[in-house]
C-alpha cells in the first residue's frame, strides 16, 4: 500500500489520508498566532485544491479535505509559501493563548517550541505512535484540563514549577511529581524516548497499566520535586470574549459540528482583518480565536460569525451534539452524520451535560471515546441509541434514520419532565431503568 494512503495515522501535510471523500491533510499548528492573511490564504488553497470543507479537531488541529493525488501537491505548494508553522512529528498542544493570557502562571509556547525542536534535533531513535502527544498547559484560563495526551504538564501558580501527569486528561492521568520548568523538556523527553521505545502502538497509559507509574517516573527522579497535585478546576469554555495581556481580547467562535466550509472561514477571517485583529489561533473543543482585538470589534465580530453560522453563544444547541464525520466522508460510516446532526440539535436538552448527543458513524467512536448520555451508533444503515454508554457499547434500541430527531425529542421532553434540581441528563437516564427508558425513546411516559 502506497505510504500515504496508510490508515489510522495523524496525516501531515507529506502522509494524507485516504476517506470517503479524498485524501485528508491534518496540520497541527504550532499554538503561536497566524497572521490573518495567512489563515485566509490556508483556506484559500483548502477550497481550491480540496472540496472546501475544513475541519478543526478536538485538539485544535486543522484537517482539509477532498483532497486528491495531485491537488495535495498544490496544495502542499502553497502551504509551503504561507508564512504560517504546524507541527512535525508528535503534536505538542500548549493552551491555546499562551502568552497572552494575563491569567497564566507560565508562558509555555516557549517550552513547547522547545520541545519540538529537541524532538527534531534528537529524533526518538524508534517510530514513535501516531496518536502520541504532549500537552503543556501554562496555568490560563483556557486550559488543557479536557485535552487527553500522553505526557502532560501544568504550570503552578504558585511556582515555576510543573506538575507532570501522563496517559490521559486532567481527570484519568496518572499523577508523576513535579518539574521546575528548565527541565520540562528534559522530562518530557525522557518519557517520550520510552513510550517510543514500545513501538508505534505504544501509549503511556499502556505502560502504566502494564509496569506502574514508576515505569515512567523513575526515569525522572532526579529532577522531580514533590508538590502536591495541582488542584481541579472548572471547565474552560473558548467561546466568549477572552481578555489579553495587553489590554485587547481575544473572542472564541465554534465551528458547528466541528467543521466549516472554507468561504465561510475566509469571509469570517476577513471580518476579523478588517476589525484590526492580529490573527488567529485555534483551540481544543472544535473552534478558533480571532485575538487582538477591542470589545467593541468582538461584539461586531461576533454579530458576523453568526451569520456565517458559527457558533458564538455557549447555549447554541449544536453544542450538544458531537458529530464525526460518517458516511459518506467516512468510508467506515454506516449513517450521513452530519446530515442528522443539524435536526438532532433541535432536540436535545440544554442542561449541564456537554455534549449531550455523540453521533457516531460506526463503532469506533472516533469524535468522544468517554460516555454520553446518548450514544447514537451507525449499524448497517441504522441507528443504534445507547444510553450512557459509548459508542462501543450494546444498543438499548435501533432506529431508522429518519425516526431519530422524534425519538430524541421525546427522550428530551421526557428529561426535563423528570429531571430533579440541576440533573444532568445522564443521571436522570442512569436512575431510569430498561423500560422506562424504552417508553421513552418510544414515546409513552415512564411511570416515575
Ligand atoms: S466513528 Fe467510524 S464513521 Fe465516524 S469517523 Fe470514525 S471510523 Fe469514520
């Protein structure tokens, strides 16, 4: 097989992936700000050389699609004439306004590009994993607390020092000690020589449920500091006005359903010139930062972003919904995802959940691999509603496509019916047993 077609690879711009919809480049920016030019120039070449839709992870990379073999070479082209850096090799994600948040205890873009060029100056010897990361999480207020990765680091307030977890988020990471933040790096690269060392399937909470904790703090021990463990915080919502550093803003708009067509992106990133913004930057949770801007701009801003269909308010109902790409985009996919994702966000229940629908094109679950309340799988052309659970588990119920938006209507009415206080939509689910949730997909009233 051609190596550029290899699936389950996080594709640069040389390795894009073969979809439903052509060849896939997936570019992982570098956390620093993109000119406004720039990023109008990216989704130029996006809609010129692919089918216009750009998507933006839930990481913050940028994926282009319906690419084909010769266009990627065009567009490969004109990224290379973009004054605009994305990552080689391992992604290493720091928050999204490092630097610029008043709010952060370190500025850790500069560890992270130093981080990077360490991996590229000493390559990790063996093919380290594809899906393997590092995100280093300068204290802010949009931090990486949701992101999942491999080696994580959070700056202290209170110190110079950061907290190293590694083999999940925030919550599930397992918690190694401390660093002062010269040796970051040094930590960071130690771990990621060993998870390497496993080969390209290897994860560091693999090792960690195959060795123990100490497999990867002993290789650390000498500058570990103890400290106790950083302490929970809520959770960080892009969306929103964003205040800098410098005294300007920074705003936060979603991409609906974690994609946008490139036009829609160019005419909102011309908005954004025109409001005098310094540029862009994206965000974990599907969405971009216009930063650099006054208040005054950011309400005008987001005024245009909404007509342009992005998503501005943290109560637009499309949030609910996470949405992979599906069929046909996704060869693997059994349902049009993104087809039924605009009609079950009409439905869903707003409420503390986040998101409340994961609609998924098969069972790999590729867009939440965590439970949701509802889990809506693709099997063979149906639906497959599983509550509280992933997309991996046994379907309560399958439904036709089309039946779906009332069926979620109804398990919505039926949520707010019986939801007690400030409920969430999965514990009032998980109180709720087999039959009752059945007559309520189904439509008739659970006895309570
Ligand atoms: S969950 Fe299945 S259908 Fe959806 S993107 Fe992943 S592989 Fe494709």
């Amino acid at each position: 097989m051609n190596a550029h077609l290899r699936r389950g690879i996080c594709p640069a711009l040389s390795q894009p992936i073969a979809t439903g919809d052509g060849l896939l480049v997936r570019l992982t920016p570098t956390g620093t700000t993109m000119s406004c030019e720039a990023f109008a120039a990216l989704c130029t070449a996006a809609r010129s050389c692919g089918n216009g839709v750009i998507e933006i992870t839930s990481r913050g990379s940028i994926q282009i699609r319906g690419l084909t073999e010769v266009s990627v070479k065009h567009f490969a082209a004109a990224v290379a004439g973009i004054d605009v850096a994305f990552c080689e090799g391992p992604p290493v994600l720091s928050d999204p306004l490092a630097g610029l948040d008043p709010q952060e205890a370190v500025n850790v873009g500069a560890i992270a590009a130093d981080l990077r060029r360490a991996i590229a100056a000493a390559p990790l010897g063996v093919d380290i994993g594809p899906k393997v990361s590092v995100a280093i999480d300068g204290g802010g207020m949009l931090h990486l607390d949701a992101v999942a990765a491999d080696v994580r680091m959070r700056a202290q307030a209170s110190s110079a020092h950061l907290h190293v977890a590694v083999g999940g988020d925030a919550e599930t990471a397992t918690p190694i000690g401390a660093v002062a933040a010269e040796h970051a790096v040094e930590a960071a690269m130690r771990m990621l020589r060993v998870i390497a060392a496993g080969g390209p399937a290897a994860r560091a909470r693999d090792i960690v449920a195959m060795n123990g904790a100490a497999a990867l703090s002993s290789l650390i021990t000498d500058i570990l500091v103890d400290l106790p463990r950083p302490p929970r915080r809520a959770a960080a919502d892009t969306l929103g006005v964003h205040a800098l550093r410098d005294g300007r803003v920074a705003i936060g708009i979603g991409l609906a359903f974690g994609h946008a067509h490139a036009t829609a992106l160019e005419k909102l990133t011309h908005a954004a010139a025109d409001s005098g913004a310094t540029g862009l930057r994206t965000a974990p949770g599907r969405a971009l930062l216009v930063v650099g801007i006054t208040e005054h701009s950011a309400e005008r801003l987001a005024d245009i972003a909404q007509r342009l269909g992005f998503i501005v308010r943290a109560d637009d109902p499309r949030r609910q919904i996470v949405a992979c790409a599906g069929a046909p985009i996704c060869a693997a996919g059994e349902i049009s995802t993104r087809a039924l994702a605009p009609s079950l966000a009409k439905a869903a229940i707003a409420g503390p959940d986040a998101p409340m629908v994961h609609l998924s094109g098969c069972a790999k679950g590729c867009a939440c691999p965590r439970s949701t309340p509802l889990t809506v799988v693709g099997i063979e052309g149906r639906c497959g509603v599983v509550v509280n659970g992933s997309a991996r588990d046994k379907p309560l119920v399958t439904l036709m496509p089309e039946a779906l938006p009332g069926a979620l209507s109804r398990c919505a009415d039926g949520v707010r019916r019986l939801r007690a206080g400030d409920e969430s939509a999965a514990e009032v689910l998980s109180r709720l047993d087999r039959a009752q949730i059945m007559r309520l997909i189904l439509g008739e009233a659970p006895r309570a």
